[in-house]
C-alpha cells in the first residue's frame, strides 16, 4: 500500500522546537518567526544541551544579530509566497521594510553580503520552488498556479521559470514523472 | 557547522578543463574546495573509501574512459550514501536526448561546457550559488533541476 502525506513545514520546525525546549526544562514563550523568548537566562551546560539536541533536527542557533535579521528576512519571504492568505498586492520591497522596521536598502544590502544572492533572486527561486510543488502535489495548471501565486499572465511564469532553472515547466514535469517510473522498475 | 565553504568535485579526464576549472573556482566570491580525479575509476574508489569527504556538488564529465560519467551517476544515485550530493553533469554534448536522460537519472545540472574562461566562471557560480540556496534553506532536493 502507498499513501501520500501533506505537511506544512512551518508547523513541524514550530512542533520539534517546542517538544525540545519543553524536554529541557526551560520556561519559554513562542514568539513566531523562528523568535523565542527564553525565561532568565539558563546556564551554559543547559543552553549547549539545547543546541545538541536541536542539531539532530538540522535546527541551528543563530549567533549574530546580521544573521538573525538575515533569517528573519528569509521567513517574512516565505510566509509572504506560501501563505495564501497574504496580500500579494503590496509591494514586497515595503512589505518586509514596514513588517521588520528597517530601510529596503539597508535589508537588501545585508541580505546580498550573508547570501550570495539578492531578495528578489530569493524570491523568485521561492516562487519557482513553491510552482514546482504545485505542480507535482497539488496536480495544478500553470494558469492556476500563475493566477495563485500573482503572477500577470502564464507566460510570465513560464518565462521565469525556464530563467531560473534552463528548462520549461512542462519537461520539468516530465523528467520528475520520468524518474518516478524509473524508480518502480 | 554551518561553515562557509563549499567542497566541490570534478572527474574530467581532460587536463586542460581540470586546470580551468580549478582556476574558475577560485575567483569566485564563495569559498570552494575543489579536488580533482581523471577518470570515474578514480572517482567512484575515493566516494567508496571509508575517508572519502563527500562533496556538496560534484561535477561530471560525460565522456570518459574506463568508466563514463553516466556510469557514475547511476552508481551514485542507486546509493542512499550520496543523496546530498548534487550532481552536475558537465559535458560537450548539448544533445535534448542527452539533457533529459541525464535528469531522469538523477542528475540535478546540466552544464554545456562554455567555450571561454569568462563564461565558465559565470556559469560555475551560478551553480555554486544555487546550490547554496538549496542547502541553507532546505529546499526539496527532489526538485532541484537546472540547465544552463
């Protein structure tokens, strides 16, 4: 028998950071945003526990405030592409300057000297990322997924995606049907 | 553990293309390792020793002797070892039958090899940079498919 799960990521990471820090004893309040807000402050022994049980799940402690906003930055992107129920319609320059209260200049500076890449890079490969998934899970048309995810016509969405990846949505769709095949010989 | 380098390989029989490759790597603005092997042989004995550091990109070329760069790739993705690897296919051919087969199995680049010095950097960090992407945010390997 073979089933398919669903899962929303951000529920998942939000679940195994929650259950961990809930097994480490320390008081703590859930801020949202990868933020949480830690009662006192534990001992180092305590805090080191944490980071080693953390790692198992890939999930890092951030150190330095650059990386932080940097982080910060990355999950206003992502909840602004896949939660539906934002308001596509403002700008995303003034959407992650007015939500994380600083300058669109200074955001993007920072954010081009951590990554290697630019927000609007960023955004689009989360878009193209997000397209693909539609296409795989979700069965969708490219004229649903470019309506979706705001995008002004399909061919739009067709372009940026054979920029961003070299290869149309359609052979994209055949490769990965392709490879499944191969897989059940 | 997030360190801010990148292990790259190539395997590449030709001596020429080994040296402008390694060259290209090293004006990019992101830190590489880069180790070379000449042939697939060589490459697949080192991924199967017990010390080998596997890399997070590996770049193939396609014809080779002894053992051919397609070999490779269907050794590699038969084993669970070598998930994290993204492999790149690195090759003259720019033939639509190559490209797609190479994808199916299980390729996640495709590069035609650019002519000039100036193209293979651009295109070697286009495809550092990405991958980067994909290993720092955790994007869906499954899904990572690029041509360039």
């Amino acid at each position: 028998m073979k089933i398919f799960v669903k899962f929303d990521l951000h529920s998942v990471c939000t679940k195994v950071l929650e259950n961990t820090l809930n097994n480490t004893q320390i008081k703590h309040t859930m801020l949202g945003f990868g933020e949480v807000d830690l009662q006192g402050s534990p001992s180092k022994e305590t805090m080191e526990e944490l980071a080693e049980k953390l790692s198992e799940y890939h999930i890092e402690i951030v150190q330095d405030q650059k990386s932080i906003l940097v982080q910060k930055i990355k999950d206003t992107i992502i909840d602004m592409v896949f939660n539906e129920d934002n308001n596509l319609h403002v700008k995303s320059s003034v959407y992650l300057s007015e939500t994380l209260d600083h300058s669109y200049g200074y955001l993007a500076n920072l954010f081009s000297e951590v990554t290697y890449t630019s927000i609007e890079n960023f955004i689009i490969l989360q878009k193209i990322e997000y397209t693909k998934q539609l296409i795989l899970k979700e069965n969708l048309s490219l004229t649903e997924i470019a309506f979706k995810l705001n995008y002004s016509s399909v061919a739009h969405l067709s372009t940026q995606f054979k920029k961003t990846t070299g290869i149309t949505p359609s052979s994209f769709q055949r490769i990965i049907a392709k490879r499944k095949e191969l897989l059940k010989k | 553990m997030n360190e801010n380098y990148i292990n790259v390989v190539l395997a590449d029989d030709d001596e020429d293309d080994r040296l402008f490759f390694s060259e290209a790597f090293d004006e990019l603005k992101i830190k590489t390792r880069v180790s070379t092997f000449n042939d697939g042989v060589y490459l697949m004995d080192y991924f199967n020793s017990e010390d080998a550091i596997l890399p997070q990109v590996l770049f193939l070329d396609l014809n080779m002797p002894r053992k051919s760069g397609l070999e490779c790739l269907k050794e590699l993705r038969a084993d669970e070892k070598f998930n994290d690897v993204a492999i790149a296919i690195y090759s003259t051919s720019s033939s639509e039958e190559d490209v797609e087969n190479t994808f199916v199995l299980g390729a996640n680049i495709y590069i035609k090899k650019p002519s000039d010095f100036k193209s293979l950097k651009k295109v070697l960090s286009d495809v550092v940079t990405l991958n980067w992407q994909y290993h720092t945010n955790g994007l869906n390997k499954d899904n990572f498919l690029l041509r360039l």
